[in-house]
C-alpha cells in the first residue's frame, strides 16, 4: 500500500508524522514536496530581519521522519480514477506517482489584489526565497540611501511600505525599524535620516481577525517604534518609483511588502472537484466527497467548522497542523489501523512576536504582553518546531547579545521572488 502526501508544510508533514506511527511496514508513505525540508513559516520574520538564520526554520524532513520516502516535486495534476499524481521535479522532468490513498496538503500562495503595478513591484511573504530577498532589499535600500546625492532619492530609500495588518505584515512591520536602524548605523552619512516604515490595511484595526486586546498591544507597539499604521487605507496603484494610498497621497518608495493574505495553492481548482472559496471541499472526517481514497486539510481545504456551525476553519498554521494528524489518523484508519475521527478544534490561543522585548499573546485567552507575553511566545514556537530547536534559541540569545548581522548577499534577486507564483518556496527559473 502506498500513501501519497502532495505538501510538506503543517499539514502534510502532521499528515506524514501520524501515519508513521499508526501503520506497519507493509505501508509506504510519500511525501511529494518542492524541497527537502518543512518551513517553519510564523518565524519567517526574523529571518528577513536578520535575527535567525534561514536554516534555523527549515527542518529536513528525511532527517526527521525517518521512514518517510521524500519526492521532491511539484504537483501538477491528479487522475482519481487511476490513482496517480502527474508532477514536475526540480529539473523540469515530468513523472507520475501511483497512490492507494492521497491526502492533499498543497498549502497556499499569495493572495493577489487587481492593483495596477502590485504583481510588477510588490514581493510576498510565504517562502525562504522572499524573505531572503526582502532581508538582501532592505539592506541594499539603506547602502544606496547612504550613497545617494539626491534628497528625494534618499527618502525613497528609506521609505519601506507593508501592506496587510495580519499576523505577518504586523510582524514584518513590528521587526523592520529595528533592523533598519543597525544597518543605517554602519553610515554617517544617515545620522539625521528619517527611516520611514508604513502599515497599511482596509481593516478598522492592527490583527482583525484577534481579540481586539492582542491588536491595541500591537499598535500601541508599532507606533512607539514610529510606524505609521494607517488603518482603512491601502494603495491605489504601484510603479517603480513608488506608491500611491487610496487616500490619494503619493509615497515614493523602492519597497512594497505584500502581505494581504493567502489563496489555496492553484493545483486545487485545476482538480475538478468542488470548492468553496477557492479550497477543497471535505467532510469533518477530511475526506473528499465521492472520493474514499482521498482527503485533504490545511490551507488547501474547506473543512466544516463544528464549533462554528455553517463556516470553515480559518487558514492558520494551529488548524493546518491539528487537521494533518487527523488526516493521518483517519487514513491509517482506512487501512485497517485505529479508528477515524471528526475534526473539531476550539483555537487555544495566538502569539505575535513584535520584536525586541515585545510580543502579544493570549494562551488559553488570558490576554498577555510585555516580558510575558515575550516568553510564551518563543517558548510556544520552540515548542511548535519539530526541530531546530537549540540553534534557534542559540540565535535568539546572540542576538541579544551581539549586533546584529547586516550584509547582502545578493542571492536571490528580484526576479527570482513575483509575487504572482504557484511555488513561493522556491526562486523563479530564468531570474535576471
């Protein structure tokens, strides 16, 4: 018997860590994934602030699920009735992988707004390669402000735009000035500019989606950092040399961080099955109507909310894991091992590291902040980690320490990271 996991992320690598538990050997368990390795995304942050190390937040997955037969490859379509999965690997080759069961954890990418110029010059957040190059970017920004003779040009420079006050734009906001603050640092010619850092959201509020106190704590944070949070506003259009808001003022800028949120991967609504807005439709066992053999979860499924009748579990990170163990469960169970289970899920809480000594957090939803709020946060995501977790708390403690790191490497170029991609963990083919 083969088992087919299309996803290496929350769910998938859930999905994965289960099944090897509950089935024997006579069970084969394949993950089929872009790379080797699960990503650690709600740490992303400080990898493009240059707190962690990218390998920090990257956990082999052959290394950790020891049992686990990895294809690295992207999935491009599936035939149910023959029970095999078509992909691409990573040097353009085409293949095909045969399944007796498959569980779809594809994830997501980002989501896109119809904004003149925003697929041109705007970058997302949902892989290595996009925080790489955001970290590279915004270091590159302050040495050419450094060098530029020209005021306005200067300003441009320093000029960094976020848009999306959600978990991950607030957290790229919350932990940019600092790390702009220590590269301008590095050159005299600064010492008097001003480092502008933008919010911007439609929404009414920092974190909307988040008990209204864990947003007040993040906007009370932002703005003593000299963010500019401005609610209900976004931008009407992008160019090369700038941006400008909805309110109709123009911002010049070389920096767009895209971060509205995500959209189910695009191999969902090539499957022909039915979908509900945008994700996979399954029942509360995560299986695909009319297809036994088949279940899904994570960001790429619409799985019912029980505790929420008549909605659908969130895409978050604390859903997508809890549904990939189910997923693995109740596949084992389809082989003859253990029993299934319905998926029913009262959220236990969110974190959000602002930086520094600051985070927001409500364990349990008893609302915390400061030093508090700072501890649970990194112990919840040490804990989270399936991996990493020593060299991650070493980084942590040195740059606590120690000044930070601030060189460009140049790596990933600007080419290799358009924010319209159906694979944000991985860099664009033919990038200039």
């Amino acid at each position: 018997m083969r088992v087919v996991i299309i996803g290496g992320g929350f769910a998938g690598y859930n999905a994965a860590k289960t099944l090897l538990k509950s089935v024997g050997d006579d069970t084969e368990i394949v993950v089929l994934n872009p790379t080797d390795y699960f990503l650690y995304l709600p740490l992303l942050p400080e990898v493009a602030a240059g707190i962690l190390e990218p390998r920090r937040i990257s956990v082999s997955i052959p290394g950790t699920l020891r049992g686990v037969r990895l294809v690295l490859g992207t999935a491009k379509s599936v035939d149910f009735d023959g029970r095999s999965v078509s992909y691409v690997d990573p040097e353009d080759r085409e293949h095909s992988l045969g399944y007796d069961r498959l569980v779809l954890a594809a994830g997501s990418v980002n989501k896109l707004l119809p904004i003149p110029g925003v697929p041109e010059y705007a970058h997302g957040f949902r892989g290595l390669p996009e925080a790489l190059y955001l970290r590279d970017h915004i270091t590159r920004q302050i040495e050419l402000a450094a060098s530029a003779k020209d005021p306005a040009e200067r300003d441009a420079r320093c000029t960094f735009v976020v848009v999306g006050a959600g978990y991950t734009g607030t957290e790229v906001a919350a932990q940019g000035p600092a790390f702009t603050a220590a590269l301008a640092a590095r050159h005299p010619e600064l010492k008097d500019q001003k480092i502008r850092w933008l919010l911007l959201d439609l929404a009414e509020r920092v974190l909307p989606e988040l008990d209204r106190r864990l947003g007040d704590t993040a906007d009370e944070v932002l703005r003593e950092r000299d963010v500019e949070v401005l609610m209900k506003t976004s931008i009407d259009n992008a160019g090369e040399n700038g941006v400008t808001l909805t309110s109709g003022e123009p911002v010049p800028t070389h920096t767009l961080v895209w971060c509205v949120g995500v959209r189910p991967d695009p191999l969902i609504e090539d499957l022909g099955l039915k979908t509900a807005k945008g994700r996979l439709v399954v029942t509360a066992q995560l299986n695909v109507p009319g297809r036994r053999d088949v279940y899904a979860c994570g960001d790429a499924a619409a799985v019912p909310d029980l505790t929420r009748p008549g909605e659908y579990t969130p895409m978050t990170a604390q859903h997508a894991e809890r549904q990939g163990k189910l997923a693995g469960r109740n596949v084992a169970a389809s082989l003859g091992h253990g029993s299934h289970g319905t998926y029913r899920h009262h959220d236990l809480g969110f974190v959000v590291d602002l930086g520094a000594r600051r985070a927001a957090a409500n364990p349990l939803h008893i609302p915390l902040s400061g030093l508090a709020a700072k501890a649970v946060t990194r112990g919840y995501h040490l804990l989270a980690m399936p991996g990493n977790r020593l060299r991650t708390a070493t980084d942590w403690a040195l740059e606590a320490v120690m000044k930070r790191q601030t060189v460009q490497l140049g790596l990933v170029r600007s080419g290799s990271v358009p924010l319209d991609t159906d694979s944000p963990e991985l860099p664009a083919r033919n990038a200039r």
